[in-house]
C-alpha cells in the first residue's frame, strides 16, 4: 500500500513536469518522495526540478537514501532573502560600496 502510494505521487509529480517544461519547485524537499520525483524529473528532462529548504539537511536525506541531487537546484529560503538583502544595500544610497562590506553588515561573514 505505501509503495503504491509512493508511486502514484511521484507519477503524478512526473506527469505535470511533462506538460510544462517550466522549473518546479518543492516546498516539501525533506520527503524522500520528493527527492525521487526530483532526481526523475532531472534524469528524464522533463523541467527544471528547484528543492527548497536548507541544503544540508536535504543533502543528508539524498545521501542516506542513496539519491543523486547533485545537479538539482537547492534553494534555502533564508539564504535567498539575505542574497536580496545584499543587493540591494549595494544598490541603496547607504555607503555600501561592495559585496563584502554588505555581507559584513548583515552578519554573513
């Protein structure tokens, strides 16, 4: 039952990255599910797979389930707003003149 389960879901997953070659991004990238569904979608060329959440603990759960992400792209939402951050305070009037100097100010390095 829980393989059929799991089937139907990563069939599902497969089937709506074949109609549209858009990337598909995963909220739920911690279920192991999702990260065959990825790793299908990525091997079959069927979009552009995006996991979401903090790259190390997804690429734990692929390592210990034996799942290759390595050429997925992993997202960390916390990561992605400071990257923004950046930017704009180099891009703001604040005296930021370089990356460094604004990853100073938001505690990055």
């Amino acid at each position: 039952m829980k393989n059929e389960i799991h089937s139907n879901i990563r069939n599902s997953l497969i089937q709506s990255a074949q109609q549209s070659s858009h990337s598909i991004a995963f909220p739920d990238a911690l279920d192991i599910r999702v990260l065959e569904a990825a790793n299908v979608i990525y091997q079959q060329k069927l979009g552009n797979a995006v996991l979401i959440g903090k790259r190390q603990d997804i690429e734990n759960l692929a390592n210990i389930h034996g799942i290759d992400i390595q050429n997925i792209e992993i997202r960390d939402p916390e990561l992605s707003i400071t990257e923004e951050y950046v930017s704009a305070l180099m891009l703001s009037h604040s005296g930021i003149e370089s990356e460094t100097e604004a990853r100073k100010l938001l505690g990055m390095s």
